[in-house]
C-alpha cells in the first residue's frame, strides 16, 4: 500500500528507515509546508514526489494511504481530511486528544471502509505478545509499574524560554501525551480499562507538564505509570504477581528484553535486537495485506482504551488541552 508521509520530523525519519526495508509499504509521497525540508527527506529516501500543499497530496492517486507525523494538535484535521479524500490512515500516537474526536474518526474510516491505525511500538512486539501470555502465569496480580523518562533533546530550549511544540499546551504537549502514552498502551492491552485514573503532573508556567505519575486502578490491583520529559532514569515495565513476576527492558515504548520468574520454574528470557519500529511497520503491513475482523477490533478497543485514559487524565489534573 502506497504512503504519502505528512511531516518531516525526527519519528517521520524514523518510520521512513523501516518502510524503507522490504515491505509492501513503500513511501511515494512527501508532505511538509516547507520544501527544503520535503526535498530534503525526498533525496535521502528516494521518495519520488514532494508536496507543499496537503489537498494536492491528498488528491494524488498514487497515495492509498497517509501517514501522519505532525504535532499532536494537528493530527484529527489532518486525520479527517485523508480519510474524507478515501485514504487509509496511519496516525502518530497519540492519534487525538479526545474520544469525541476519535470515534468521529472511526465513523468516516467505517462509512468509507478504509483503516484508521495508530503508530505506537507497544503492540505489535513480540516480547509484548509472550508478556499477555505469561501474565496468566504469575499468580493474582498485585502491582503493574511503568516507567518511561527520557531527557528531551528540546528541554533545554525550553528553559531558555523558546517552546518548541511538545511543551506547547496548544500543541498538545507534555510527557502524560508524548511519554505516558506508551505506558498506557501497555496497561491496557493487558488489563482493559482502569475503574479510575489520577494524574499528578509536575507543572511548568505555561502549564504543561513536563513530567507526572498515572494512577490506574483495577479491580484488584493498581498501577503506576510515570513519564517524564525533564530527567532521565533506568526505565521499565514491571508486573507483579502472587506466582512470580514480568520485567521488561528498557521499557514500554520498546520491548527489546523480557524476563519472566516464576515460583519453582527457571527464569524465561527473551531478547529481540531489532527496532520496536519494525515490528510496528510489520505487524501494520500485515493486517493491511490481510485484514482480520479479530485484529481490527484489538486495535480500535486499545486506542479507544487509550485515549479514555489520557482524556481523564487531563481532566483529573486540569490540564486545559
């Protein structure tokens, strides 16, 4: 399936390395509003049209599919108008702010039968996969612990008073949407949805939160999620059980090593050396060749899912975005 690619940032960089390698996605198409950087991206990919105008791109038969990897505020107009001109989409995590917004989404994507699939690393890993089944193995589970903070390369010019999109409320910035989300991802493909959320942001003046602990709470258990854009730390998902335990390394986002312990048993262990973005490319070319009804609803109930949990979130710490 064809991509015309919305964005020339550092993630639109990265999705191009691994559409470049052998799939049935190949990138034809580029968008960004400037077009140095378009031509730019064009050259070191080999991707044989630029556009400075997104209806062009959008009108552009070659394209069957938009990827979009723009600020987060931008992502459910940009989102609507491909699937409004009959594109599937591939959306950036988080794919909107809002459930309203994204079940809007989900009606067109439906009423013009194309696909509405969100980027995110979490799900289509097989470390992740081997975590679901042997969370049935470790005992009642007691506590889930997520932690994702990783220094923000835009942090410092932050400080020195510029604000580059991702600590912009106007953009949808922060760590609970561009950080935490990961964390929920993982939660809640293994758990469903949370009776309860709670967030507790470190704020900055302008009110985004440039670091925070998640709340989630289950019936029997509760989970932590931190996320922060503003420290770094030995980051990791952990799930605790009565029978034993689920370590995974180095951490939602990728789920490169994965340990499991379990009373009288000797530890599993699995280690996968590739990019998590690859087994996202991977398992999104896959259902695209084939299609599953089964697979189509795990997807659409974990963004879902997700965008609840960050929608209440926001809510819970009055963050007004």
């Amino acid at each position: 399936m064809n991509i015309g690619m919305v964005g020339t940032g550092s993630i639109a960089h990265t999705m191009a390395k691994e559409f470049a390698r052998p799939t049935t996605m190949p990138v034809v198409a580029v968008y960004s509003r400037n077009a140095d950087t378009g031509v730019a991206m064009a050259s070191e990919f080999h991707i044989p049209k630029v556009y400075t105008e997104y209806n062009e791109m959008l009108a552009d038969p070659d394209v069957e599919l938009v990827y979009i990897a723009t600020p987060n505020s931008l992502h459910f107009e940009q989102a609507k108008a491909a699937l409004l001109a009959g594109k599937h989409v591939l959306c950036e995590k988080p794919i909107v702010p809002t459930l309203a917004q994204l079940d809007e989404l989900l009606g067109l994507a439906e009423e013009r039968h194309l696909h509405l699939l969100e980027a995110i690393t979490t799900i289509d890993h097989p470390n992740y996969g081997l975590a679901k089944l042997f969370a049935k193995e470790i005992g009642d589970i007691k506590t889930v612990s997520c932690t994702f903070c990783q220094y923000s390369s835009r942090y410092d010019a932050f400080m020195n008073g510029q604000t580059p999109p991702v600590f912009d409320p106007a953009y949808c910035g922060g760590a609970l949407m561009d950080l935490n989300i990961y964390n929920i991802y993982f939660v809640v493909g293994l758990f469903g949805d949370p009776k309860a959320v709670h967030y507790y942001p470190n704020r900055h003046a302008n009110g985004i939160d440039t670091s925070g602990i998640l709340i989630l709470e289950y019936p029997d258990f509760v989970c932590q999620c931190t996320a922060a854009k503003d420290s770094s730390a030995h980051n990791s998902a952990q799930i605790i059980g009565t029978e034993g335990s689920i370590l995974i390394e180095p951490g939602s986002n990728n789920c490169q090593k994965l340990v499991v312990t379990r009373k009288g048993k000797e530890p599993y262990i699995s280690e996968i050396s590739d990019t998590p973005w690859w087994f996202e490319v991977l398992g999104i070319s896959n259902f695209l060749i084939v299609p599953q009804d089964a697979v189509k609803e795990r997807r659409i109930r974990a963004m879902r899912s997700a965008v609840a949990v960050l929608e209440a979130a926001r809510k819970d710490a009055h963050l007004d975005f």
